[in-house]
C-alpha cells in the first residue's frame, strides 16, 4: 500500500470527501486530486505537514511507511511527578519595560549613547571586567605553500567604519 493509498484509506475511515479533505488541509483541490490521481507520484513535505497539522491524530508513521496503526492512540496517560521541584513557580509575564521609559529605549541605541569605557548593565548585574582594548596591530604574514595545496580563494578587508571589502583572486 503506497501513501496514495494510505490517504485515501483516512479519507474514507474518517467519511470525508476529496473536497473536505482538501479543504481542512489547507490543500488546493486540484493539488489533492493530483495527487489522488496519480499525477503526482511524490508527495511534498509541506502536503505531509499540512495534513499532520489539520489531523494530528493521524499516525505520520503509518502515513509515510505503512508502519503501526493509522490512528494515533488518544488517551495517552501522564504519570505523576516523582518528587516536586524545589525551584519555585514562574511569576506571571508583567508589562514592564527592562529599559525604563521609552525615551531611555529610543536612545539607547542611538549613535553615542554608550560611552568608550562604560559598561553597559541591566537589573541587578554585577559590573564586566573593564573592556579589551583593541591594537592596531599588523597581523602575522601567512605563508603558503609553494606545492600548490592550498591557494587564496577570498580576501575579506574589515574597516573602521563598519564596512567591509572581498578580493578574490582571478
């Protein structure tokens, strides 16, 4: 039995039309009836997926392999917690800003608005170690090869002001 056939056995399992099949889907009529009419001989990911999510009872396993029943079995049963959590429940989502008012927001990114040196902080973080100072130093020359292993494919040049530059070697 190939998954065509599969679909078809749902169908008439659950009494639903081409049509109401199609429809709860999400499908294109002429789509489902392509596929129903062997037009189509392989079936997408996105129908799989699109099926699965408007019958989710419906065993993707059997869907796709033929494998175990067609129905997924609905009075799965949870077991009781073994032991209760010491961490402490969530509170509820509150409204609250992290920044404060909306102007700090608005500036906050605003160009100047962190100054060299100061680290930026939230709520009741400890303060960073004192930032890295970057030198301008001149990088250590690579050497290549001269067996022709290895060869330069692309240069990346990264500017002060953001902005970046690729070299490729003809």
């Amino acid at each position: 039995m190939d998954i065509v056939s599969r679909i078809k056995a749902f169908m008439a399992a659950s009494n639903l039309s081409s049509t109401q099949f199609a429809d709860a889907c999400n499908i294109p009529r002429p789509s489902l009836s392509q596929i129903l009419g062997g037009r189509n001989k392989k079936i997408s990911d996105e129908v799989i997926a699109k099926i699965h999510e408007a019958y989710p009872r419906l065993s993707v396993m059997w869907l796709l392999f033929g494998e175990g029943e067609m129905l997924v079995a609905q009075n799965i049963q949870f077991s009781a917690p073994q032991n209760q959590s010491q961490v402490p429940a969530a509170k509820p989502y509150q409204s609250q800003s992290v920044f404060g008012d909306e102007a700090e927001q608005e500036s906050l990114f605003a160009p100047g608005s962190v100054t060299s040196g100061e680290p930026m902080m939230f709520g009741d973080e400890e303060p960073a170690a004192a930032p890295v100072e970057l030198k301008n130093e001149v990088p250590p020359t690579v050497q290549i090869p001269a067996d022709g292993t290895k060869s330069i494919v692309n240069i990346m040049v990264f500017y002060s002001d953001n902005s970046y530059q690729s070299f490729i070697p003809r």
